[in-house]
C-alpha cells in the first residue's frame, strides 16, 4: 500500500471516531541519513607504531616476514649469477676505488663477484658530479648475444644509506651485445688510468669543478678503469663509450632520465679531444693520481712513447 493511501485512511478513521477517542495521528518523518565519517577512525592512542602503521588492518604475523617465499630476482637483476669458480680461473680485481660493500648499498653484485667467460663482458660507468648529491651506477652486461643494461641513482653523501635510491635492471633490445663489443676494442682502453691535459707551450689543465667519470671494462681474466674528471679534452676520449652506456639506460624510468635533462650526447667534448690531439696536446698520466695500498700490485697498463698520445699508442697483447 502506498504513503498516499495510508495517510488517507489515518485520516479518515480519525474523523470518523468520536471526539474523546479519536486516533492520535502520527505520521513518521524519515530521519535523514547521517555522513560517513571522512576516512577510517583514527587508531587508538595506545597502539604500537607497528600496528597504527596498518590501522585499521590487522597487523601480519612477525614470523611470516623470515618464512613466506620471496620473489625470485629477474635474469637482468644478475645474468652471470649462479656461477661457481672453475679450476684455475680467478676473479678479477678492478682498480676503480669501489668496495663490495658498497655496491650492495647500491643494490648491484659487486664487481669483484662476477665471473665473465668466453666473449662476454661488463661495461660499467659511474657519474660523479662536484656540485650534486645525485650520482648514478650504470653495468653494461654482455653474454653471448644478450645484453642487460643495470642502473641505479641516488643521493650519495653524509648518511649511511643511498638516499632515495632508485634502480632497475632490464634486458636490451636484440643487436645490442655487438654494438657493447666492438666499444671493447677501442684506443682509448690502452690509455693511462688517470691522465691531465698537456696542452702544446701552455701549463696542464688541472679541472675542479663538473662531473667526473668512472668507467670500466671487464673480460675475461682482466679489468681496466678510466677516470676521467670534468675536464671535456678528458671526457672526449671516452665519450663514446659514456654515450652508449648511459644512453641504453634513459627510457627505462623517468626519476632516472630527470638526471640527465640534456640527455646523454658528448660530442661537444668528443670536440674537444680531437682539437687538443690536433693541436700537439695530449692526455699525460696525472702525476697526482692516488697511490694504491702498500703491497698492492699495480695494474697492467701499456707504455707510451713521450710525445705520442696514449689513444695512439701500439696495442697491448691481452692477458690470459
């Protein structure tokens, strides 16, 4: 029966009753609905922070953080992994400064750790600019005809952790492992570690301010490290191999291309290198290149005629 009729007939009996028994009428009025309230209450002031961090969710159980399965790391994450030391095969030891422990504040395998064979190989680069927390870490990993690009970002400097650290590790498109390859054989490996522009009748260029560059190759058996500091004439020698690396990494994640707003285009310094050569400069050894530790065997490095740029200098037979 609908609202209309039943009032009617409230009414009707209520006129038709006497006057000293006629039926009170009351008719109900639909009390309106109250708000949610904005958002989950708050919890109670006596909880644990653990627990008023999931509010209002129960909290898990400790033991299922040390006993639930983890997620499997991807094949990009460590494409040489799983591998064992074979007789006679030793570990290389990179000359580039960085300790195990601190590639695992990065969230890499540390370089020391990996076991290249056969025609693959490892390119890796690090950008350390003078006026900027933000460095990154970029791995170039070659094995057989795959490649991986590994990156990662982060404010390094005055706390024990990578601020706001980021990273991925990615497999690249089909034909990269060739194009990785062929930066192994270029010149610019056989030059000295540490080097400062000589130009012809003027005093070396010594540069205090930029970005400097840290990049590493390594095969089987063998690791060689180039530091190049902001000087363009320096970074010029191994711009090629810097915009390969960093270039197979942009597009992955925008908080990493964000560090390169310019992208990763070196060929004004590449100018800059091919100009000093051409004008009698050179990239001499820096005499104030840092010392390794008491004992440490230095690593091999080719010899250079005075006067002969170190990119020019004869190829050095590798080692075994």
């Amino acid at each position: 029966m609908s609202v209309r009729v039943t009032l009617a007939v409230l009414i009707a009996l209520s006129l038709a009753a006497p006057v000293n028994a006629q039926i009170p009428l009351f008719i109900p009025i639909p009390r309106k609905a109250k708000p949610p309230p904005d958002g989950p209450r708050p919890p109670p002031p006596d909880l644990p922070p653990a627990e008023a961090a999931v509010w209002p969710f129960p909290p898990p159980d400790p033991r299922s953080w040390w006993e639930e399965k983890r997620l499997k790391p991807t094949e990009a994450s460590d494409p040489l992994g799983g591998r064992r030391i074979r007789r006679g095969e030793r570990l290389v030891e990179p000359d580039n400064g960085v300790q195990p422990s601190t590639y695992r504040l990065w969230g890499l395998m540390p370089l020391q750790w990996q076991l290249v064979r056969g025609d693959e190989m490892i390119l890796e680069v690090w950008t350390r600019p003078t006026g900027s927390t933000r460095q990154t870490v970029t791995r170039i990993i070659v094995r057989g005809a795959d490649a991986f690009v590994q990156a990662r970002a982060g404010m390094a400097c005055c706390e024990a952790v990578i601020g706001r650290r980021i990273g991925f590790d990615e497999q690249l498109p089909p034909g990269s492992a060739e194009r990785f390859r062929a930066l192994a054989r270029l010149p610019a490996w056989r030059s000295p570690r540490d080097v400062r522009v000589s130009e012809a009748g003027a005093a070396d260029a010594v540069c205090v301010e930029g970005t400097g560059y840290d990049v590493t190759l390594v095969t089987p058996g063998r690791s060689t490290t180039l530091h190049r500091a902001c000087d363009p004439a320096e970074v010029g020698e191994i711009g090629e191999v810097l915009e390969a690396v960093l270039g197979a990494a942009l597009g992955h994640d925008p908080r990493f291309d964000v560090i390169f707003p310019r992208g990763v285009s070196f060929a004004s310094a590449r100018r800059a290198h091919e100009a000093l050569l051409a004008e009698g400069g050179r990239l001499r050894p820096n005499p104030d290149a840092r010392q390794g530790p008491p004992g440490a065997e230095p690593a091999p490095s080719a010899e250079v005629d005075a006067g002969v740029p170190a990119s020019e200098a004869a190829p050095e037979t590798p080692r075994s």
